[in-house]
C-alpha cells in the first residue's frame, strides 16, 4: 500500500500556549514529518499560490475573510496524481475551526473514492474542529479514518510524538486506534 502524506503548515508567527511566537518550521509539517518516519510515504505540501505572511496579525485577517467568504484559494502546485497511493494521510492545522482554505481546494480537485483518508490536526486547543465532517462531506466515496488532533505546542515532546507515530502505525496496520 503506498502512503501520502498531504499536508499544510505555516511557519513564521503562530499561536502558540497563549501567545505569539515565531516557528521555524510549522507544527503541522513537523507531524507529517513524523507520520513518513513511522509508516513511510511521499510528503507533498499543499501551499497557496499568494503565499501566506508570515505576521501574525495579517495572517489573521487574510484566514477569517477567507473563511468568511468560503474563499478557496488557488494552489501553487499539485501533485502528478492520486492513482498511485490507497492511504492519504491529510494534515492541517486548525483555523476557524475547520480545515485551511488551500485544503478545501486541495480536496475539491479530486476523486477520492476508494481512497482511505486519515486526517491529522494540528491546533492549540480547538481539536479537530469540523475538519473531518467537512473531509466526509467533500470527499465522497472515502474512508474517513479515524484522526488524531495534535496540540502544538506539545509537538516537540517524546510523549506527542509517540502518539503520533502510534496512531500512524495503527491507520497503516489497518487498525485506527482513534483519537
């Protein structure tokens, strides 16, 4: 079975426990890194064509307009094709309570039934959001596994990232452990 992990992150400023700070690399990134480490697979980073900033407070207000008015913003690239891989694993991070803009339209470009999907959030203290309701209603025909919601600030402990690589084991195994 032959595994991608698609994901989208953001580095620069970020949320994080309360506050703002600047990450070098997105926690959403650093969660896909470990699920190709555990089951293996092909990363394929889903970013938008106007790339998104890096400040804080004008990533905010780019995010809510674009949740506000369902925008879906075009993508830079797209991978070859799907046909290839039975298990997508697709990471985001939490905004607005739901999946990213560029994932909705990473989603809305493809055919996925028959595809096993595993959804992986990352947040910093909504969960999951409506993420997978949104992953079951866009993608029909798919097996919507079980997700993980990983809290991002815990991305750099031992104890997040063995639940991260025992949850991707279990999805790949073919035997989700759930949340």
């Amino acid at each position: 079975m032959a595994n991608l992990i698609v994901y989208f992150s953001h580095a620069g400023q970020n949320w994080v426990n309360g506050q703002v700070v600047t990450l070098e690399k997105g926690n959403t990134l650093r969660a896909a890194e470990i699920i190709r480490d555990t089951v293996g697979g092909e990363l394929f980073e889903v970013r938008a064509k106007e790339p998104y900033p890096a400040d804080y407070q004008a990533l905010v207000a780019r995010t809510k307009e674009e949740f506000e008015k369902g925008l879906r913003p075009e993508l830079a690239a797209w991978p070859d094709g799907l046909e290839k891989y039975d298990l997508l694993f697709i990471g985001y991070p939490n905004w607005w309570n739901t999946m990213p803009g560029p994932m909705f339209t990473f989603l809305n470009r493809y055919d996925l039934a028959g595809k096993k999907l595993a959804p992986f959030c990352t947040n910093e203290g909504g969960s999951m959001g409506m993420g997978e309701r949104e992953m079951s209603r866009l993608c029909r025909g798919a097996e919507v596994l079980p997700g993980i919601a990983v809290h991002g600030a815990d991305i750099g402990t031992e104890k997040e990232q063995s639940r991260i690589a025992a949850w991707a084991r279990s999805i790949a195994e073919g035997a989700p452990t759930g949340k």
